[in-house]
C-alpha cells in the first residue's frame, strides 16, 4: 500500500500550480498610449529587464491609455493598491498631494539625455523630502522616466522670443503661465484636446507653449505653424514610475533588488533614446510643414532674464509654507543648487 501511495503523492504534488506560485505578476497602469517614446521604452526595455533580472519570477501586465487610471487619479489607484500595483505619475497632475515635487518646473532651463536623468536621480538620493511624499501616498519610485523639452508653437512668425509680446498664449503650468506673462504676453489656460485647438481656429489663442511632442500630437502644427524650441528649455516634467508600498515591501529582497538593476540597466540607454526622440520629433515637425527653429543659448538666457523666475519661486515657497508646506524654501534651495552643478 505504501508502494502506491508514495508514487501517488508525487504525481499530485507535480501537478500542483507551482509555476504560479513562482511567478508574481505586477499590473501596470499609464494613461498614454504605447506608441510614444516614453511608453514604448518602458515596454520594450524597462520591463523586459524587469523579467530578465528576475530570471522570470517578476512579469508585468501592463494596461495602457488610461484603461485602469486616469494621469489624474494614477498616485491615488497606485497607492490604494486593488486595480493596480504600479503605474506612472505625473507630479504636475497631482499638485496638492506632491507640492514639492512641483519645484521641477519652475526652472526654465535644465539638463537633457543622461544629465536629465542623474539629476532626478540625485534629487531623490540627497533630499530625503521627495521619496518622503510618495511614501506619504504610499507608494514608492522606481524608474524615473523624461519628457521631451518646451516649444512655442505659433500662428504669426516667431524670430525670437520677444515677439510673444502683446499676444495671448496658452500653458497649463501655473509656472509657465507666469513666465509668459512676465515676457509680455497674455497667459491663458484651458483644456487640451478640440477646446485648445478650436481657440486658434476662432483666433483666441496666437500660441501655446507645451512639450514638443504633445503640440505635434494634437497637430497643432497645422495652425500654428511657427514653431521655436530648445533643448535646454526643459519642461522639468519627470514621469514617476512609482509601485505600492505594500506591494513593494512584500517583494522578496531578491525581487526588489532585480528591480533596481532593471532600473541601471534602462537608464543606460534612456538618456540617447529621448535625444534621438528629439530629433525625430523635429524632423516629424518640418515634414508636416512646420518652420521649425532651434534657440541659440543666448537666446535660453534672455527667457531666463526675462521670466524673472527666481521671483516667482520665492513667491511660490512663501505660499507653501503658509500652507504648512514648511520644507518648500529649503528644499527649493537644495534643488536650485544641485541643478546648478548637473548643468555645469
């Protein structure tokens, strides 16, 4: 009898779901589609590293296009942690609950490629208040991922920024909004999609000043067809690629750690894919018929010159400490310094 029970158990113990209780699947959420540079990166380098350096224990079901959240209510789906263990955020989205992340953009100008990236990365090492928000919404970063710098897309000829004087833009940074207006135009805010485009059409907007590559999105283009740009006028937009606490600290160590080389091993290469984005992104530009135009650095300092955005900051850290953000002017000052170093 022992004979055929012994061979037995071991039938049924090989036919039990070890593979599934080997394997922990994360599910991922952004509210942009696959296709663009960010997102293609992350599914096509970032994720499979995820796999690789995890020898197959880690896979990620990922949901795109706002299938699971919104860019608006990500941190707060990512943190309660049931439709989704780990997402994008966009701090810009999220003002009320990461105000110091917001510090980022008001800097005109900033680095590009892999200065971009060692610059978040040095943020978050040495200012201990910026992990200490999103361990606030409990959830933790593990991969920062860039946007693509600012561009002013006109419908009169730009040759400088100067001619922006006496017109009526649109930004949706509070920041930015700001800077127009210390440059002598007209800022204004509205929703982004047909609202924004119906503007230019019924001669409401004369521009807009957004990341190149959601002003080429939206074709705008087609309507405002003058278009100024830089490298250097960074949007100060990180991408927080941010897990579940909880879900995080269940990780074996083993898991967390294959994580954290995925993450080296994709920023060896971010910094060159959002460069060569860039110049694709440029030329998708002229293409469409754009008369496209790259600033001189002269020209970056004279935006900072007349932005007087040193002004605006000290404005902003006063608010915030009423606030009670009490680290605001602090941290503003660590930040404008180590930035100061990353540009050198």
């Amino acid at each position: 009898m022992d004979l055929i029970r012994k061979p037995l158990a071991l039938v049924l113990a090989l036919l039990l779901p070890v593979s599934a209780g080997a394997t922990t699947f994360l599910t991922y959420t952004d509210h942009e589609p696959p296709g663009g540079t960010r997102t293609r990166f992350i599914n096509d380098v970032f994720f499979p590293a995820i796999e690789k350096e995890s020898q197959g224990r880690l896979k990620i079901n990922a949901h795109w296009g706002s299938e699971l959240a919104t860019g608006y209510n990500a941190l707060g789906v990512i943190g309660e942690g049931s439709k989704a263990d780990m997402g994008t955020v966009v701090p810009e989205y999220v003002a009320k609950s990461l105000p110091l992340h917001q510090i980022f953009k008001s800097f005109p100008a900033g680095p590009t490629g892999d200065k971009q990236i060692a610059f978040f990365r040095r943020v978050y090492a040495e200012i201990p208040a910026f992990p200490a928000e999103l361990h606030h919404e409990n959830v933790v970063n593990i991969f920062f991922g860039t946007g693509y710098p600012v561009a002013f897309f006109s419908t009169h000829p730009l040759n400088n920024l100067q001619d922006i004087r006496g017109t009526t833009w649109r930004s949706a940074s509070f920041w930015h909004q700001d800077f127009l207006r210390h440059a002598g135009a007209k800022p204004v805010t509205m929703p982004w999609g047909p609202e924004t485009v119906k503007a230019f059409q019924t001669g409401a907007l004369d521009g807009i000043m957004v990341n190149v590559d959601s002003g080429y999105d939206l074709k705008i283009q087609k309507i405002a067809p003058d278009v100024l740009v830089s490298r250097e006028l960074w949007l100060g937009h990180v991408y927080l690629l941010v897990m579940n606490e909880k879900v995080w600290n269940a990780l074996a160590k083993a898991d967390q750690d294959a994580i954290h080389r995925a993450a080296e091993t994709a920023y060896k290469t971010a910094g060159q894919a959002m460069d060569n984005g860039y110049i694709n992104q440029l030329d998708a530009l002229r293409k469409d018929g754009a008369n496209v135009r790259e600033l001189q650095h002269s020209e970056v300092e004279h935006w900072q010159t007349v932005s007087r955005y040193p002004e605006i900051q000290a404005a902003w850290a006063k608010e915030q400490t009423a606030a009670g953000v009490t680290q605001a002017a602090p941290v503003l000052e660590k930040v404008r310094a180590i930035l100061a170093d990353e540009m050198r």
